[in-house]
C-alpha cells in the first residue's frame, strides 16, 4: 500500500514542526528529516523564507541553520484552525 | 395599512439596510478568511475570500443600481454591467474554490487567485454574461449561468458532506448551496413569470439573507473553535 501524498499545507506543517522540535537545524538534517526530494525541498524552502516562517542563521563557524520565527510559529499555533476551514468548506 | 403596503413605502430603508447587512457578512467573512490566506497562501481558501469579495461588491452596486434606476439616471447600462459582472465573478469563484484542485497542480504558491491563467476564463465568462444581459435587456444570461453554478456547487457540496460526516460544517454548507441555487430559481421566475414583483422579490432576499447568514455563521465558528472539530 502507498502512502497518502502529503498536501502542501501538510508539508510545511510538518517541515516547521521539525524545525521547532530541534530549535535550530541544519539544511541537510532538515531535507532528510523532510522526506522530499531535493528539488522540492528547495522550493518550499523559498517559499518558507519568504513568508519569514523561518530564517537561516550562521554560527561563529560559519555553519548554516535555520530556526522557526515568530510568523512560523503562528503558522503552527493556527494550522489546526486552517485545517479545519478547508475540510469544513470543501475547499 | 397592510404589511405589504409598509414594506412598498418603506423600499429605500429595507433597501439600505439589506444591502448594509449583506455587505458587512461579506467583509466579515473576507477578513475572516484573509487571516489564513496570509497565513497559509492557501488557494482554495483564497478564492473563497474572492467570492464574498465579489459578493460584496455586488450588492454595493446594486444598491446603487437602484438608485440609477429609480431616478432615471446616464450610465444605468455601465453600473448593471459591473453588478452582474461581480455577482457572476462571486459565483464562479465559489463554485472553483470547491474544485480547484482539479486544475491546478501546483503545490507552491506562485499565483495570484484573482487573476491568474485559470481564473482569467472566469473573468470573459463574466463580461460576455454581463454585456450580453446588458444588451438584450434582460438578466437571463446570469439567472442561467448562476442556476448551473449552485446546481454544481449543490452536487460537489452534498459529496463533500458525505465524504467529511465528522465534521459538523459541511452539512450546513450544502444547505446553503442549495438555498443558493433556490435563489437563483426564484429570481430566474420573478422575472419571467410574476414581472419583478416586489414582493417576491423580498421573499428572495429573504433567503438570500439566510444563505449569507449560514455562512457568516461557519466561518466565526471555525475560525474560533481550535480545539474540537467544528
């Protein structure tokens, strides 16, 4: 049996979340924990740094890694609320 | 005086305050589903908040219609057309944000939801129902085109209540899929058969007033409730 395609929203609810649980992560640890394919991952990456749901940190030793921002946080806070909108109006 | 002769005197106030409260329920439920539009970009969320933005505008405009109307005023072809055109915009984004998924693949956000390539086929539908009405003198293009959308809206909505039984919305939502489509039924018989009588046509807006209402009430539920299913 396949599993179910995640949906978008889904993607980045899951995404954030992993973000979140290890308070700060790097960009490899997250595309695996992501389970997408590289290319997608990058693409929802944009998009997550372009809503500023995250953003990308560098340590004194110049290593990358991103943390959850407050909008992010929000997201989290409120995505039960958004699924329930969608499933409750069909849309 | 008989209750009909009051409502015949009083046509401005009803129609003033009708038109107030239709407007408010479309901005209250905008500003409702503009919160996860910005949160989530989700597109069918999106054009949902576009249809009771279209809504919304339509019944300022027929406001003001009326007004052109009554008092004979230039322009009454150009206020029609923007009325209808908006009213059949609402419609259609409606009935799309029910079935978007089907046409759009995308799974990242990268268009806007009032004018991007699928939506465009919208907005000529509108303007060719809208100018045609507007030529023949007569509103049948949009009594039709809007039947066949709530006849859709009804069908996908009564499929999405059986599939989603857990939640408690989307039962009501059906309902008011089809006192949309009873709406439109009515307007479509007012004008051909009863000759636009005044008051049938309160009668309508009477359940029109419903049909705005059941929705207002789901969104501020939904959009309150975050810890059960609503």
């Amino acid at each position: 049996m396949t599993a179910k395609k995640r949906e978008r929203l889904e993607v980045i609810k899951d995404v954030l979340n992993t973000i979140r649980e290890n308070r700060q992560i790097k960009p490899t640890r997250l595309l695996y924990a992501s389970n997408l394919s590289p290319q997608m991952f990058k693409e929802y990456i944009s998009e997550l740094l372009n809503k500023k749901f995250i953003k990308l940190e560098i340590d004194d030793k110049e290593k990358k890694f991103f943390v959850l921002t407050k909008r992010g946080q929000d997201f989290l806070q409120e995505y039960k609320l958004i699924e329930n909108f969608i499933e409750n109006f069909g849309l | 005086m008989t209750m009909s002769l009051i409502l015949l005197e009083n046509k401005w106030i009803l129609e003033f305050l009708y038109t107030l409260i239709i407007v408010a329920i479309c901005l209250a439920i905008v500003f409702k589903a503009d919160r996860f539009v910005r949160l989530s970009s989700h597109q069918g969320i999106r054009y949902f908040r576009n249809a009771f933005l279209f809504y919304g505008l339509a019944f300022s405009m027929r406001y003001v219609l009326g007004i052109f109307y009554d008092f004979s005023l230039n322009h009454l072809g150009l206020i029609r057309g923007i009325f209808e055109y908006s009213l059949v915009m609402a419609g259609f984004f409606l009935l799309y944000s029910l079935i978007w998924k089907k046409f759009e693949f995308s799974k990242l956000d990268k268009n806007t939801s009032l004018f991007n390539g699928k939506v465009i086929i919208f907005h000529l539908i509108a303007i060719i129902i809208s100018v045609a009405d507007v030529l023949f003198g007569n509103y049948y293009f949009m009594f039709s085109s809007q039947i066949m959308t709530f006849f859709f809206a009804s069908i996908i909505s009564f499929f999405n209540y059986r599939k989603r039984k857990q939640y408690k919305f989307p039962k009501f939502y059906f309902i008011a899929m089809l006192l949309g489509l009873i709406v439109w039924i009515l307007n479509f018989l007012t004008a051909s058969v009863f000759n636009w009588n005044y008051l049938f046509l309160l009668d309508i807006g009477l359940i029109n007033g419903i049909f705005f209402l059941i929705l207002l009430y789901g969104v501020i539920k939904i959009t309150k409730n975050d810890s059960k299913k609503a």
